[in-house]
C-alpha cells in the first residue's frame, strides 16, 4: 500500500474534476439558490472471480474520506499530523470504477478500468448491465452506471494496480467476508458499494 504523508487542506484549487456552482431557482414565488458540485459520472463494475469464488474489490487511499476524519481545528492551520490521524483512516473499500471521461463508451470505459485497476483483460460481451443509479447528495448527482463481469483466473494478465501513481491494491475477497465487512457499524465505502453486493447476492450468488 501507498505511503502517505505531509496531507494539507489548502483552498479549493480548480481542476478538471469538480467544477463548484450554484444553481439558483423560484420555487413557490420565493429565490431559491443551492450550492452544487458538477461532477463526472462513473462505471462501476462488480466483478467476481468464479475460478476462486471471490469478489475482486479495490482499496485505495481516498483523499475525501480522509478529510472527513480529521478534526476542522486539526486541519486549518498546518499540515496534518498523521500520528494523530494515520493515512489508513482514508483507505477504502470499493468496486472497481472509473470517472467517465473520456471519448469511449460506458463499456469501453469499464474494460479499460477492469483492466488498469484489477488486471483482467475483458471485452464487451462479458458485461452485463444492470442499471444506472443517481449518485444523489445535496451537491452531486452525477451518475453511476453499474456492471456485472464474471472473470476467471485466466483473464488474469497483470496485477493491475491502477495508472499514473494511483497506487491501488486488488483485494480479492471471499463473498462471506464481504458481508460481514459491509454488515459493520461503520463501512468505508460508498453507498454504491452496499448496493453492488446486495445486487449480487439477490441476482448472481447461491442461486
Ligand atoms: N476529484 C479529483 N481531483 C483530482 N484528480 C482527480 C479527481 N478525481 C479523479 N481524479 C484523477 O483521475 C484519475 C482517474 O480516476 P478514475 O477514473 O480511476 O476514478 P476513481 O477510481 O478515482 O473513482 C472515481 O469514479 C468513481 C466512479 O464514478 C466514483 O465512484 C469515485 O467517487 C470517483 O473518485 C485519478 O487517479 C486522479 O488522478
């Protein structure tokens, strides 16, 4: 896993990434203005190993998460002091997935992420599409569009790990485990991932 360390909050710095607005609106005669994020939308594959019976999931270091650890007196001043707050409190358990971003469509996208992050090589044939969620909060709803891929060990062509210093681990995991990891009080993960493995327990497992 990655090494992480002197993490600041500095000012919100533009990117290509998150584009903050405000959409303003009358509702009922009265002016209204909610503050918003534009975000990109997102594939995110499920993807289970048949070879060795085992979802293949993804942990990374989520920046996002991190921050929502730390006290707001701990991160104004300086950097943030990873005794206190170690880098393993932002690590994540998700899906595979991928920003839409780039001019291919949804399932061209999903293989190259299987592909990057996990190491499988798959094609189009070997998705199937289950649906499209509205990744609703009161800033976002951008979308996330969900698939369903059956890998075996022998699609296997590299140990994938993500692009340009994503520093992703693949965590192949038994479907019981998983369970009992989304079954905690506490579960760092997105809401989607709870959906995914419900999905695929309801639909695909133990039918
Ligand atoms: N906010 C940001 N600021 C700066 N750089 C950024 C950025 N978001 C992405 N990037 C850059 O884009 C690269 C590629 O991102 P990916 O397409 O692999 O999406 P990711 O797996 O991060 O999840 C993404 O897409 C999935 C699928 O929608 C979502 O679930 C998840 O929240 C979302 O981060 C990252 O490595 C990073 O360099």
């Amino acid at each position: 896993m990655e090494e992480i360390s002197d993490v600041k909050v500095t000012k919100y710095i533009p990117t290509i990434y998150t584009r903050p607005r405000t959409v303003e609106y009358i509702k009922n005669g009265t002016l209204r203005k909610r503050s918003i994020m534009a975000e990109k939308n997102g594939v995110v594959i499920i993807i289970y190993n048949k070879t060795r019976d085992v979802l293949v999931l993804v942990k990374q270091f989520r920046p996002s998460a991190y921050f929502c650890q730390v006290n707001e007196d701990d991160f104004l001043l300086d950097t943030i002091d990873t005794k206190k707050y170690p880098p393993k409190l932002g690590i994540t358990l998700e899906f595979c997935a991928g920003l839409v971003d780039k001019d291919l469509c949804n399932e061209e996208i999903a293989i190259e992420e299987i592909f990057e992050e996990c190491g499988y090589n798959v094609e189009i044939k070997d998705l199937e599409e289950i649906c499209t969620i509205c990744n609703l909060t009161d800033t976002t709803g951008a979308k996330s569009f969900f698939y369903y891929c059956e890998v075996t060990d022998d699609m296997k062509v590299s140990n994938g790990g993500g692009v340009e210093g994503e520093n992703i681990e693949v965590i192949d995991m038994k479907v019981d485990d998983v369970i009992q990891y989304g079954t905690q009080d506490y579960v760092q993960s997105p809401a989607c991932f709870l959906f995914g493995l419900n999905w695929f327990l309801y639909n695909k497992y133990r039918k």
